[in-house]
C-alpha cells in the first residue's frame, strides 16, 4: 500500500476536522500524482470496505438518489459501478470549491451547492448573478450559494450551456478537470466528461478565455463560431471555426451527432435515454465503431427504437435488438450464404 492510497484512505475512514479537511482537499485537488489519486479513490469505492466520514457518507448517499432506479439486476450492478466512480468525481468537486471558497472569501457563510441531472433528464438552473444554466443528462455542477467580489467560479463533470451574465469587473469561471474557461457575458457550450477523451467548448457569442488547469501561461482565446477541442491525454488545443448553434440544441430536445463515431454516439445516447449498449466484441474492434465519422441530426428526441433504426441504417451491416427496457444489444448482421 503507497502513501497516497494510505492518506486517502485514513482520511475517508476518520471523522476529519475543518483544518484537517481543507488540507486534504488542498492536498487531493493540488496537480501532482494525480494517477495514484485516482487509483485509489477508485479502488477504495470499488471495496466499499470502510465507515465513511458523515460529510462524504451523505454526499455520497444523495447523489446515489439522484440515479435512475433500475429494476434489472444485470442494469443495477452496472450502474452501481456508474454511481461510485461518479462519486469520486462529485466528492473532489466538492472539495476543491470548499477550498476555493474558504481560501477566497472573508466570510464562512457560503454555502455550496450542487445541481445534478440523471440519466436521460436535463436540468435548468439560475446561479446567484442571474446566469442562466442548462445541464445535459449524467452531468454534476457545483457552485456556491453566492459568488466572491473578485471572482463568479462554478465547477462542471459533463456538458452545460452557459448564458452569462456580463459583470466587468467579475469574470465567470468554468472548472473542470483539465480547463479552465473564463468570461464576462457570454454564451457557450461546454462538454467536460470525465471518461471522454476530449474536452470540447463552443462559443455562441461574446469572447472565452481557455486555459489548462494549473498553467494559466497556457491558453486559448476564443470569438463566436470557434469550437476548442482539448485532447486530454496529449494536452494539445485544436481549434476551428464551426456553426455553433448545432453544438447547443440539444437545450431544445434535439439530438446532433456531429462528424462523430459510433463509439461516441452510443455514449451520447445512453446519457440521453438512460440506457446501456452491450455491443458485439467484433463491432467494438472494427473502424465503423472506433474512427469512421457519421453526421445525423435529428429535430427533436425521438423514441429509441426510431433512432437506433436510422443510425443502423446510416452505418450499415449492424443491427440491433431490444434485450429489455435499459439494454440494446449491437450485433453484425449475418451475411447470407450464396
């Protein structure tokens, strides 16, 4: 057992004081052997092994409510692993704006917040400055009960809309895992999933200031129409002008799958409709699934079994069946012997 699984464990395993919890928090969020912190916080939510502090117990347990109920036992032991690495993710969310909060601010009366959307449900929300937020399905945001005077800093695990507003001399701050996005009035899109490969901000109007967590040196401006995508295993910015009204209409129930591949689309999918694929091990090895690009746009949420048809269609030589109300299975289709 390395030291860093020993801290993160005895800290999970005690009731911790005030002191002690922000210096655990500084500690866990600080950019440094992040693998080995998220070696073992996965590790320790996976054995479940321990009495939790009641501030991480009840965090934990309100997020656990905030998951769809599953009655398929095959769906519930799936999404238990879901609902544990996605705690992992709320609790250092929580931690690192404890933190940001308590080093920031002369008072101790902030309270912070999280809003959560499940699974195939979106949600709206209007932050303390009168921003108007809109979170895609499977998607955590934190923020405090009312912002700093130097500083309006919100954190995000998914995909948002931001309409923001202007106050000049207090930008807006987007967190994620691997960026920082800031602004003063402004509109954008910003997807920050924790398992996708990329980080993706669109920009709709105003001007975003892109930069990586830790190297504030390090950044990218962005004007109306531009898209950002940041690879979060290389840490290379790709920019490009883009139409960025189709990246956003998923706020109004549409569905565009944008030069994507299937592997993408399916993942965008079953946040949408909380379902599951279970998909072939020969589908999941070929290029129609991992790096050929589809584009398919529909005008508004369709039932599932209408959309998995069009997007087999497009694709070609797969199909699919309904194994029960939260799994599809994705298989080639046999080619006919002559």
């Amino acid at each position: 057992m390395n030291n860093t699984f020993k801290i993160i464990r005895n800290f999970v395993a005690t009731i911790a004081s005030k002191e002690l919890k922000l210096k655990f928090w500084s500690w866990l969020v600080y950019p440094s052997m992040q693998k080995e912190k998220e070696e073992a916080l996965l590790d320790i939510w996976n054995t479940q092994q321990f009495e939790a502090d009641k501030s991480t117990y009840e965090a934990f347990c309100k997020f656990k409510k905030s998951i769809r109920k599953n009655k398929s036992h095959l769906v519930i032991s799936i999404h238990r692993k879901i609902i544990r690495i996605a705690a992992i993710i709320l609790i250092p969310l929580l931690g690192m704006a404890t933190v940001y909060y308590y080093l920031n601010t002369k008072t101790t009366d902030i309270e912070i917040l999280e809003c959560i959307a499940p699974e195939g449900e979106t949600r709206e929300l209007i932050l303390p400055d009168s921003s108007k937020v809109i979170l895609n399905s499977g998607t955590v945001l934190v923020y405090p009960s009312k912002f700093t005077e130097t500083a309006r800093t919100v954190y995000l695990s998914g995909e948002g809309y931001f309409n923001v507003t202007k106050k000049t001399h207090n930008p807006f701050i987007v967190k994620t895992q691997h960026l920082n996005i800031q602004v003063l009035g402004t509109s954008f899109n910003l997807q920050a999933y924790p398992l996708n490969s990329k980080t993706t901000t669109t920009l709709v109007t105003g001007a975003v200031k892109v930069e990586k967590t830790g190297e504030p040196d390090c950044y990218v401006t962005l004007t109306p129409n531009q898209q950002l995508n940041y690879d979060n295993h290389t840490g290379e910015f790709h920019k490009k002008d883009t139409n960025a009204t189709l990246y956003c209409e998923w706020t109004k129930g549409k569905l565009n799958f944008i030069t994507m591949p299937l592997k993408e689309i399916f993942k965008i999918l079953e946040r949408t409709y909380a379902i599951n694929f279970q998909i072939s091990s020969s589908i999941l090895k070929s290029d129609l699934f991992n790096t050929d690009l589809y584009t398919i746009r529909f005008k508004q949420k369709d039932e599932i079994t209408n959309i998995m048809n069009i997007v087999t269609k497009t694709v070609g030589n797969i199909t699919y069946k309904l194994e029960d109300e939260q799994t599809i299975v994705v298989y080639p289709i046999k080619k006919e012997r002559r």
